[in-house]
C-alpha cells in the first residue's frame, strides 16, 4: 500500500521547502483526513474511494479549530528555527472562517517572520475570502489548468466549483493584493501539453514568481524528468519562474 501523507498536528514542522526554505506550518483544518473542494490526482494525502470522497468535498466556510487553540499550539514552536509560517495542511485553507483572526494573531507574535498561504484558488472569486488574507505575505496561489477538461482531469473539483470563477478569481487577486502573488502549476503528463494556455493566463496577470512543480510525492509519485520540466520556463516571458530542480 502507498504512504500518504497525515496531518495530525495543528501545528507540524519546520519542514524543508524548495520554495520557502524552512517553513512552519499551520493546519487550521485541524485532524481531519481532509477538507478540500477538490480532490486533486497527486494530492498528498491520499487516494480515497468515491464514497470517501464524497465526505471529503467540502464547499461552505466554517471555523474548525479555535483561534485561542491554534494559538496556544503556535507558542509551542516559539523556540525553533524557521524562515517562513505557511498555512497549508489537511486541505483548503480559505475554507476557514477564521483565518484572518489567526493570521493577524500569529503575525503581532512574530511581526518579522512572512506568512505565507498556499490555496487551490478554488474561493478566490468570493469578496470575503480576498478581504479575509488581504494581509498575508505572499499568496501562492494554484492552477493546474484553465479549461473544464484539464481541470476536471488534474483537479477533481467539488460539483460547484467552476474554472471560469477559478481564473476571474486571480485575476481579481492579482488586482487588489498588496503582498506578493506567487503562482504554483503542478505538472504531470496529463496537463503538459496544456502548458502554453495555461502561460498566456499567467503572463497575462505577471504574478511575482511562478513556481513549477511536479509530483514528488507518493501516493501518486510521478514526477517529470527534470529536462522536461526545466523546457517549460521559455512559456513565461520576463517573469521570474522557480522549479525543485533549479
């Protein structure tokens, strides 16, 4: 049986990362298999039959752990090392109510440290969600594709999720944040040849960084070779584009 990845702890790490060195993360969906709105090929924490899935897809906000509590677990790690906070875990963060209390509660405890966000995009089209980490750091936001088929292919999204609000999402991102917008595009043999389309979106919005990854990671631990993947960086004009191989 494949590994997967279990998020137990509220707060996990630090833990290395090719993007942001060492990171400190929290899991505000708390201990929970997963809570996302989609239900990505390569995603980290598992496979789940379709019957698990459908318990798994989430789409309404909700608070799943206390502020007090997640902060109470974040002064435990006070005494480690870590260049960066992300928030990230057991699912879509922006799922979370209450992310911008916790957020700004982390941030008067360390105001010199960045936090960061990682998202599927997937709410990003919603006002309350963009006011909600319009005082974040950076956002590394995802998109592995900018039409229904490839989405559907790589992304699995819950049944109200559309590409069309994914990408107008972004784009509004892009105009209102003051922090630093960073683009993650995870790629497989499945969206490879999608590339180019996906680049005409990106450039179109000239985040900071684009970050291309690929699958290193079981349950589905297919990356591409680092040839392949490196080729893809002549998509993105004059913007600055990272991968694991660089």
């Amino acid at each position: 049986m494949k590994e997967v990845r279990e998020f137990r702890d509220i707060v996990y790490g630090p833990v290395d990362s090719w993007r942001y060195k060492k990171s400190l993360g929290i899991n505000i969906l708390g201990n929970v298999k997963r809570i996302c709105t989609y239900s990505c090929i390569y995603c980290e924490l598992g496979p789940f039959s379709i019957k698990e899935q459908k318990n798994l897809y989430k789409f309404e906000r909700d608070v799943f752990v206390q502020t007090n509590l997640i902060i109470s677990e974040f002064k435990k790690f006070l005494d480690k090392y870590f260049d960066v906070i992300t928030f990230s875990g057991a699912g879509e963060p922006t799922l979370v109510k209450n992310i911008k209390e916790v957020q700004k509660e982390i941030k008067n405890i360390i105001p010199d440290k960045p936090i960061i966000l990682l998202t599927n995009s997937s709410l990003l089209y919603l006002n309350e969600v963009r006011k909600d980490i319009s005082n974040f750091d950076i956002i590394d936001a995802k998109i592995d594709a900018v039409s229904e088929d490839f989405f559907k292919k790589m992304n699995r999204p819950f049944e109200f999720v559309k590409i069309e609000n994914i990408l107008y999402g972004i784009k509004k991102l892009k105009e209102e944040f003051k922090g630093k917008l960073h683009i993650q595009i995870m790629i497989t043999d499945i969206n490879y040849n999608h590339i180019e389309k996906i680049s005409e979106f990106v450039n179109e919005i000239k985040p900071d960084e684009i970050h291309l990854n690929t699958p290193t990671r079981e349950p589905w631990k297919k990356p591409l070779p680092p040839q392949k993947l490196l080729s893809l960086k002549k998509y993105f004009k004059d913007l600055k584009v990272r991968t694991p191989y660089d």
